[in-house]
C-alpha cells in the first residue's frame, strides 16, 4: 500500500490568504472514511475569513472517531503550513451524519465489516475481536459483535453478557445489548455445556439469520468472530455480504505462524482482502522486575506479515489481566488498563488509518443501496 506523504498540504509555496485559495486547498483534502474531498462530502462549512482570521467548521463521521485526533491535529497544521500568514485560525468539530446505507443483498446496514480469524485456537482471537469491537465503540464509533465461532462461542462470557435474544413482530431478532453495541452469538441459543454437531447447510442457514434476521441497526463496524481454521463460514460470509476483510490472529511461535499463514491463504481464496496480522501473546513483561520474558518468542507474526505483503496491525503481550477480564466477562477493562490499553488502541488506530490510506488511494464506487 502506497502511502500519500502529506495529505494535508498540496504546493510546495504559501498560498495566498483568500476563501478562493481556502477552498482550493480543503478540496484536495480527502475524508479518511470515503477517501472522497471533504468539500465535495459537504464536510467542512461556514469558512469566513477576517483580518487573517479563519475561522470554519469541520464535520468527521464517527466511522472515522478512531482517528479522528491525529487527523484533525495534521488537518489543522497542513492549514497553519500552507497559509503561514493566517493570524487566528479556530477549528469547530462536529459529528458529520451520513448513515450506513445497505449492503448485500440481505440487507444488512454497516459500512465496514471485519472478521477477525486465526489458523489455530487458544491464540485470543475472540478476545482480540472482543477488545476491537469494545474499543472503536469507545472511540465514538458504532459497533456490533457477531460471534461466529459456533464451534466454541466465548463472545458472551467475555463480555459478561447473557439471555436470550427475543424475536420482535416483524420477525426480527434483536440482539443481546453490551452498553449499546449489539450482540449476536449462538452462546445465547445454546445451554453452556452442550454441543452442537454443525452440518453445513444448518452452519450457513444460522449464519445467514444472524446476519440477515437481526436488527443491528445502523453501524460503522460490524466484527465477526470467526471459528478458527475451516473455510466454510468464511465461504458463506463472502457469499452473503461484501467483507472489508479480515483481522489474521497469532501467537509468535512457528507452529501458530504455520497455521496463520493457511489461515490467510483460505480467506484469500474467498476473496475476503486481509487488512492485517496481530501478534497476540507477544511475550511477558515482568510486572514486579519489568523485565521482559519472551515466552513464545517475539516479532514472527511482523516478519510473517512481511513476506506474506499483508499489514502487521501491532502485538499484544502477555497481560495476566487480560486473562481474568476475560474469566470476569469485563473484557473493556483492557481498554483503561495500562498493561493494554496501548496495545489495542494501537492496533485499532493502524486498521482505520490503514483503510482511510486505502480509501484515500482509490475512493471506493457509491454504492447503490438494496431496497427492501
Ligand atoms: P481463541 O479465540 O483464539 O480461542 P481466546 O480469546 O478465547 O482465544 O483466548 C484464550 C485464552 O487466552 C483466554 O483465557 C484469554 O483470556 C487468554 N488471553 C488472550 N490473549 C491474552 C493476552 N494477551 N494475555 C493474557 N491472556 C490472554
């Protein structure tokens, strides 16, 4: 993926400080989430000028809040760069509203849908997906988990959410509430300790309710935990609904990369792109001498991702307190946590940042939506 230099500075003089030269300059500048200009997105408004002062307002759509700051923070000094005579410049952000418009032909509304799968289990891919979800609706986007892993559904016990969803008069399902991201998994169909022999077509008929069936309103995200390893829900998913593609978990050791690696070659082979690895388990700080043990070695997954040309997203270590959140069901406890907060914030800034690039690099065709 080739990267713009400096998306917020266009010629190399200062330009002239008038609203003509302004609006020239915010033209070029493209939203993180469409890749589309800004002005032609009808997201920057009421510019006015005055004794060198300039003064407008910017609107982000909260599918762009996980990076909102930095963007913000470069679109306000690419303005101080290229106009270096502006002698006030004053910024008002809002929340720009466009809507998730349909997409599939089940209908579903998310403008971005990520599976997040592994080569092996045990490697924390629920709870990478769970700690994903959890965090970009903490950055003010909004979120819905689908658990898809029905061989060992584990979303509901990390959330620390139980019941059973309820069908509404249209047919409905709606979805368990996590503090307002909606959630899905077969955990709430299914008594705890029991097990489900899954034939195919019952695996892709529950899948398609899931998706189709439930109302999960208006999203930015949806993030489905895969089951890991086969092919056949992932051959499913790519058949109902347009993936942005898929999260790759694994753990440093050869024998986990070894599996990850299948793992991506599967999802390449239903046309599912993959937007990132993530290291997960990548070794143990020492909370009481801080020195670092790396118990499944360190920096595979980074150099795997290399010479499979896919993005590294970032590792996580061995946090003991990720562990009990997850044991607890408070999984967002990770995201305020100092052992891990950073590790996910990170990993969710480079996925967002890594599709705006991408957006930015060639704007996606509108899509029209599905009626009905
Ligand atoms: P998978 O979905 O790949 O089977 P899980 O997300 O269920 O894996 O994680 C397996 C176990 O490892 C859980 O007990 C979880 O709390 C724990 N775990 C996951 N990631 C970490 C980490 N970075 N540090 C400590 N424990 C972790």
């Amino acid at each position: 993926m080739t990267k713009i230099k400096n998306p917020f500075r266009y010629g190399t003089m200062t330009d002239k400080l008038t609203i003509e030269s302004i609006e020239k300059h915010l033209s070029e500048i493209k939203d993180p989430e469409t890749g589309r200009g800004l002005m032609t997105m009808n997201q920057v408004s009421d510019i006015s000028l005055n004794d060198g002062h300039l003064e407008l307002t910017l609107g982000l759509t909260t599918h762009s809040a996980p990076i909102a700051k930095t963007y913000r923070a470069d679109f306000e000094s690419g303005l101080r760069q290229q106009f270096t005579n502006l002698t006030d410049l004053t910024i008002n952000h809002v929340i720009h509203d466009r809507p998730a418009s349909k997409v599939g032909e089940i209908g579903l509304t998310a403008k971005t849908i990520i599976a997040v799968g592994s080569g092996k289990g045990g490697v924390g891919k629920s709870t990478v997906a769970a700690s994903l979800a959890l965090g970009l609706q903490q950055a003010g986007s909004k979120v819905g988990i689908m658990d898809a892993d029905v061989y060992g559904p584990s979303i509901p016990q990390l959330l620390g959410v139980s019941g059973r969803p309820s069908v509404d008069e249209n047919q409905k399902i709606n979805p368990i509430d996590c503090n307002g991201m909606p959630v899905m998994s077969m955990g709430f169909m299914i008594p705890e300790d029991e097990a489900v022999v899954w034939r195919g077509p019952m695996l892709h008929g529950a899948i398609t309710q899931f998706l189709r069936d439930t109302s999960w309103g208006d999203l930015d995200y949806l993030i489905i935990d895969m089951p890991p390893g086969t092919g056949d829900i992932a051959l499913t998913l790519s058949q109902l609904i347009p993936l942005s593609g898929c999260v790759i978990v694994c753990t440093p050791q050869k024998v986990a990369l070894l599996d990850a690696v299948k793992a991506i070659s599967m999802f390449r082979k239903v046309n599912i792109p993959v937007l990132g690895m993530v290291e997960n388990m990548s070794g143990f700080i020492c909370p009481d001498c801080d020195k670092r043990y790396d118990i499944f070695g360190r920096g595979g997954a980074k150099d795997q991702a290399e010479q499979l040309t896919v993005p590294f997203l970032g590792d996580i270590p061995i946090v003991p307190s990720i562990r009990e959140h997850g044991d607890t069901g408070t999984t967002q406890n990770n995201l305020t946590n100092a052992g891990s907060a950073q590790y996910i914030e990170t990993l969710i800034y480079n996925l967002v940042n890594n599709m705006a690039t991408a957006a930015a690099d060639q704007p996606p065709q509108v899509q029209l939506p599905v009626l009905g």
